[in-house]
C-alpha cells in the first residue's frame, strides 16, 4: 500500500489544476455546474442549478429541457463530427461494421418513427434484451428521442429476472433478438422473452432484430422484425426535463428484489460526459473501447452515452474477450488501433492467467491510457496491466462508482491533473464529489482506518430515485447516515489523502465485477420445489472476486445426490439466468441458525473457509457447524 508511481512528466497536467477545480465544486457548487451544464445543449436553460428543499431527492438543473439523443448526434449534424466514425462494431466472428454519426442518426431516427407508430409515448417503459450489436444503443437511443423509459437487461438473465424487471419498469414493449452468440454458441434470446412474457403482467409489442437468422416463433399482432418496422424520415426529439426519467436499471441489494435505479435527463448526460472527460480525457482522434456490456451501468454511461456526447469513436465488441483465443483482447486493440482501453480486473486476471505470450503476439503500441473498473484490483494485476500492456507507457485510471452514481465518483483526472499512482487505488475524487470515511457510530476515523465510504454532497449523476420505490432510495442510502449518500463499501483514505476500496460492506457479492445479491440466489433457490431453505455467500476467487457457494436443506422425500443437484442448477441458469448460478451446491440436514431462526451465513462461509467461526454464542444447532465441517473435511481429503 505504501508503494507509489510517479507518472511521466508528460501525464502531469500539474495536481494544483485539479486541487483548484475540486475546490470550486465544493465550494461554488452552483456556478460550477451552471459552467459544466454546457457540455450538453438545452432547448431551455433550467432556472435553479440545484434545488436541495426536499432531501435527499435533489433536483438538478431544475425546469431545463433538453434530449439525450439530440445531444449524442442532432448537434453533430452541421459539424466536422457528421461523417466522424461513432462506432466500429466488432462481432464474435464475421465482418466488422462502421457506423457514423450521421449513419447512427439515420437510425435512430426510423427506429424512434417505428416506436412511435407501435404506439410507444413519452413516459412509457420500454424492456431491452438484446446482446452487443449495434441495435443497442440505436434502441436506447431511439427510447430516449421520444422520452421512453427504457430498462435494459442483461442478456445473461433468465427468464423470471426478465420477467421481474418487465413488470416492474411497467413495460408494454420488449425489444429483443432472435438470439445471440456467446463464445461460438448461440442463446436464444426469443424463447426466453416468451417465456418471460408468459410469467409476466403481459405485453403488446415485441420488436425482434435478426441477428443469428435462425427460425424462432412470432406471434401474430405482437411479434415484429424490427428491419420490417423502420421507415425513413425525422422524429423531433422531444422537450424533456431535466428531472423526467431516462432509463431504469435494476441492480442487487440485500433483499430479493431487485432495485430499479432511475437516472434523469439532465443531471445523468452532464455528469457522464465531464467525467469520462476528466477521467480519460479522449482527443477528437482517439479510439476508446470500453470492454463492458451495455446491459450493465458501465456499458450506458461508457459505451452509449458519454463518448457520443464528447463525439468519440468506440470500439465496440460483441463477444467474450477472450474467444475463440486468448489474445482476442490485444487483437482487436491491434487491428481497430485501440488508444484507450477501459476494462475489468476480473478481465486482466483471467488474460494474466493465460500468460505474457498473448499480448507479446500484438503490436499494442496504439494505447495510451488504461482504465479499470467494477471491483478493488489487486496490485499484482495491476502491474501486469501497466507492464505488460501498456509497457510502462499508459497511466491506469482505476475508476470507482456503481449504478446509482450514474458515472465516477473517485478517480484520477488525467485532464484536471494526473496525480502519482498507487497501485490498487482509485486515488481522489471527481469534483462535486465529497467524500468521508465514517465507522459504525458515524464518526470520522483518522487516516488510514476502514470504513464506510459516505458522500457528504449531492452531485448530478446521483439516481433520481428507486422505481415506484421512493422509500427504498431513502431507507438504503440515506438512513445509516442521515443525509448522506451510503456507498456500501468500505474505504480507508490514507495519510497523502488516497482513497483505497475495500469491497462492499454488505450482502452482496462481486462476481467478475458483477453486483449479485445472496439473497435474490436465495430466493430463487427456495422457490424451488425440492429446496427448504438456502444459504449463499461468496468464495473468494483470484479470477472472479467472488464464486457463488449454497448451502441448502431439502423438504421432505427429496433424495440428496447429485442428480438433484444438478436439476437445481440447471433451473436456476434458466430462471434467473447463468450468472445466478452457484458454482457449488451443497446439501446438508440442516444450517446452522440463532435462536431466533436467522441462517448464520458467516459460519457457514467460515467453516466452509476452514477459518475459526467466531462468536457462535447465539447459535442454536450446533450439530449442523459439525455436519458442515465434516463435510467440508470430506470435500478436502478427497481434493488432497
Ligand atoms: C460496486 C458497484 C461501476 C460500474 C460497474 C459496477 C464495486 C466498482 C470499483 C473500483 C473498487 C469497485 C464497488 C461498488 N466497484 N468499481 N474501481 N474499485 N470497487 O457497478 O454493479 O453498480 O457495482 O462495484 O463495490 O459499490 P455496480
């Protein structure tokens, strides 16, 4: 932790450049966003930069009317930027595709005209399951033209969590695809939007884009192809305000349902653009490729919405990094000449694994910055990303933040002012962010004391709320804390004032970077008709952060073998989805619980762990540690 990297003179945009902006958004919060608002246009200005009355529901840049779509491309039409490439798209295999500016407007446009025609208004909830093709962000795109709310999900769920997030976001209109491809195999991405529909309150338009070509079943007056729906022509975008919803996306918490994070049309676009500004600070030339899904909030805020508003050129790519080889990575940054190269530490460690040879097959002389996010990286891949990737070169821009920050909250600046790197720190806040470690009482600790990392202000890619939920937004962010925003993570903030994440500080799990809550896994396992109860906690993995591991009891005339077992996990890949399942299910007689009938997830987890259990005082049955333990030493012998 004490290590330090000096960054070349040439990355030193000086650190008092950023001292001097970081202190004006505290200080001057108003005039400084009334300044940094202008990175959009607005079709009329807002009269209140910030209106605080009603807390902790904030409202920015209040009465403005604006359009994320005008802003990521009508503005560009009398511009240089018109015939500029917006996306490179790059599929799992074939041919890839360029897309202008001008070619991504023309699209919009006639998919927003087909919307509107289907019956789609402002205010409607639209659900998008569709893989990484370019008819992603055209969707969102087109959804945010007319002011419909769209929901998009990720197309690793499966079909009850597509059903969830349908109802919830009160969506009338799916937009899917035939199927998709992942690592040479296609998902049937249709069947599961049926099924979905089947489970759900019922909806009137499914818009399918052909994308594998393969024979899926239509139903009448419901099911269009979405090439046979576009027309030509201009849909004015429409007046929104600053504070109407543009997008719910759902995400994990500690309870079984998750939460529909809603971000706004004014604050979201203004936050998103000046941080991926400050942050990464993309020249008019560079090519940017953020390796995310769009189904997450990384791939909307990084791959649609901020590089179109700062008019840049993506890289965009369809499959897993690391099909049908492991150097697809530096392949593609080789042939597309990627110069900024945004990734996950589960993504380096799992390429790190693979060895140096991979990257040594590429020339990777094209990048200049590196990027991470969705969980801490350890040093050690740290420094494999900085060595063997971008050989000394590149700064990494460890980026912190989660769904409900809309975009970063604690990165370094290479426009403001690039500060010295310390590997495995995410180094110092955006401006407008204000944060502070605080302990369990809601004191301050002294530096280099853990943490709950709490923001002190209000900043404009703040969600604007929870999905039909108002409660919720309070109850979990700003009830521990009053007043302040609860990350729910843990920090330090060290002596020279650098920020160090620790993981979260609740029951939710990171695996490979993504958010999942033990207690939606949990629930999906008892709604099981063999499945009493569950317990699920993470096993700490060097690739993905986390491994999902259950421990459940049976109901009655149910056999404990594996073929059980395997029946489990097979329903949940196609209820919840594959990245819901546990990678290991274990059968016990029972689990262990306090008086009061909690499951003690931390001595399972310990146990499991072969690490001491801890106080077990309140512990009701402890024949089941023993069953566990026994048959964790059972499990270890036979792996010896
Ligand atoms: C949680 C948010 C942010 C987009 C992807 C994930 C963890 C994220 C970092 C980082 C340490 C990080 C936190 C956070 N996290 N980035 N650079 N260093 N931890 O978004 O699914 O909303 O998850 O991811 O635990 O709370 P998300």
């Amino acid at each position: 932790m004490n290590e330090t990297l000096p960054m070349d003179e040439k990355y030193k945009v000086t650190l008092s450049g950023y001292l001097k902006e970081y202190k004006e958004s505290l200080e001057s919060t108003e005039e400084f966003w009334n300044k940094k608002s202008r990175i959009i246009d607005w079709f009329e200005p807002f009269t209140k930069v910030l209106d605080d009355k009603n807390k902790p529901f904030y409202k920015w840049f209040v009465n403005g009317k604006t359009n994320m779509s005008y802003n990521c491309l009508d503005r560009y039409m009398n511009t240089e930027r018109r015939n500029k490439v917006a996306y490179i798209w790059v599929p799992e295999h074939g041919e890839e595709k360029v897309i202008t500016y001008f070619g991504l407007y023309r699209r919009v446009n006639s998919f927003a005209r087909a919307l509107l025609d289907l019956g789609v208004k402002k205010g409607d909830g639209v659900t998008i399951y569709l893989p990484m093709i370019l008819e992603a962000p055209i969707a969102m795109l087109a959804c945010a033209r007319i002011g419909a709310v769209f929901n998009v999900v990720f197309s690793g769920f499966g079909e009850e969590a597509l059903a969830q997030r349908i109802n919830d976001s009160n969506s009338k209109t799916v937009i899917t695809a035939d199927g998709g491809y992942r690592k040479g195999n296609v998902i049937q991405l249709k069947k599961i939007v049926d099924a979905a529909i089947e489970l759900s309150n019922g909806v009137d338009n499914v818009i399918v884009v052909k994308n594998v070509h393969n024979k899926i079943n239509m139903v009448q007056d419901r099911d269009y192809y979405y090439d046979e729906i576009l027309q030509d022509g201009y849909v004015k975008p429409a007046e929104l305000d600053s504070n109407d919803p543009l997008f719910i996306l759902y995400t994990s918490g500690t309870t079984g349902k998750p939460k529909g994070i809603v971000h706004g049309n004014g604050g979201y676009p203004v936050w998103v653009a000046n941080t991926m500004k400050w942050a990464f600070n993309p020249g008019e030339e560079d090519r940017w490729w953020c390796a995310a899904d769009i189904g997450w909030i990384t791939g909307h805020s990084y791959i649609v919405f901020a590089p179109l508003l700062l008019g840049v050129t993506s890289v965009m790519y369809e499959g897993a990094i690391d099909f049908p080889k492991p150097d697809r990575m530096w392949d593609i940054v080789e042939r597309y000449g990627v110069n900024i190269l945004y990734t996950s530490p589960t993504a380096i460690r799992l390429l790190m694994k693979y060895g140096e040879k991979y990257p040594l097959m590429h020339d990777l002389s094209s990048l200049k910055v590196l990027g991470t996010v969705g969980e801490p990286i350890n040093p050690a891949a740290w420094h494999w990303f900085y060595e063997e990737i971008g050989k000394s070169r590149c700064p990494i821009i460890d980026t912190y933040w989660q769904t409900e920050t809309g975009g970063f909250t604690i990165a370094p600046s290479r426009e403001l002012g690039m500060p010295d790197l310390k590997p495995g720190s995410a180094t110092f806040p955006m401006p407008g962010i204000d944060p502070v470690i605080l302990n369990e009482s809601g004191k301050e600790v002294p530096p280099g004391e853990k943490g709950y990392i709490v923001l002190k202000k209000p900043w404009p890619g703040l969600m604007l709320t929870v999905n039909g939920d108002p409660k919720r937004y309070v109850d979990t962010y700003f009830s521990k804390f009053k007043n302040m925003y609860l990350m729910g993570d843990y920090a330090i903030k060290d002596k020279e004032g650098y920020y160090w994440l620790l993981g979260r500080s609740d029951e939710v799990l990171k695996v490979s970077g993504h958010r999942i809550g033990t207690i939606e896994i949990e629930d999906g396992l008892v709604s099981m008709k063999e499945v009493a109860e569950a317990a699920v906690f993470g096993k700490p993995d060097t690739i993905k952060g986390d491994t999902i591991i259950a421990f459940i009891t049976l109901k009655d005339g149910y056999d404990k073998n594996v073929d059980t077992i395997v029946s489990i996990k097979k329903r949940m890949r196609s209820e919840l989805g594959p990245i819901m399942v546990p990678e290991e299910i274990h059968i016990v007689n029972t689990l262990p619980k306090t008086r009061s009938g909690k499951i003690m997830r931390r001595v399972i987890k310990a146990v499991y762990l072969n690490q001491v259990t801890g106080d077990i005082s309140t512990l009701e049955n402890e024949a089941s540690v023993e069953e566990i333990k026994k048959a964790m030493d059972l499990i270890r012998k036979e792996e010896d």
